[in-house]
C-alpha cells in the first residue's frame, strides 16, 4: 500500500481549503493575443466595424475558427459582446475593474 493513495483525507488535502470549492481565483491577466484582438476591435469599430477575417488578418491569425475562440475568449471575460448571433454585431464592453483579493462576507 502506498501512503497518501488510499485514503480520500490525502486526495481532500491536496485540493486546499473547503475541498477546492467556493475558492474564487482572480481572472488570468489577457493574454498578448487577446490585447491584439481587442485593440483591432478598437481600432475597427471606431471606423466601420471589423469582420472576423479583418481581425485574424490584423492579428496574424489566417483560421476565423481561431478569430472566433479568441473573441469567445473575450467575451467570457466580459470584454465584448455581441447584440446578435454573429460576431459582426460585435460591441466593445468597457473593462471591468478587477475586484481586490480576500475574503468577502456572503
């Protein structure tokens, strides 16, 4: 028998404080790809709006698969939105404030 396997105590251990659970982590900073996309939408939207193909053109990305993970990327963060089903209803959403780490009362 190997020791810390066997048992759930070592598995509950390893996960930290409450099980893993109800442990909030800040949101990963943006990463250099992410920056680019949003500052293209800038850019594009202050003019005509950009098309999915404008934006991978713009950011090196050749696969509007990949333009358009980025830009669910970003709007799981909040950062942009769309007013339709297509990414060309696209609308720049104004950065949220990232709230301070530490314990929060319910």
């Amino acid at each position: 028998m190997v020791p810390g396997r066997a048992g759930g105590a070592a598995t509950a251990h390893r996960r930290g404080p409450a099980g893993g659970r109800g442990v909030r982590r800040q949101p990963r900073p943006l990463t250099a790809r992410q920056e680019a996309v949003l500052a293209v939408i800038r850019v594009w939207l202050t003019e005509h709006g950009p098309t999915v193909r404008e934006i991978g053109a713009r950011v090196g990305l050749s696969s509007t698969s990949s333009v358009a993970h980025q830009l669910t990327q970003l709007e799981k963060r909040g950062l942009v939105s769309r007013t339709g089903r297509d990414w060309s209803t696209c609308v720049l959403r104004e950065e949220q404030p990232v709230r301070p780490s530490g314990l929060r009362s319910r």
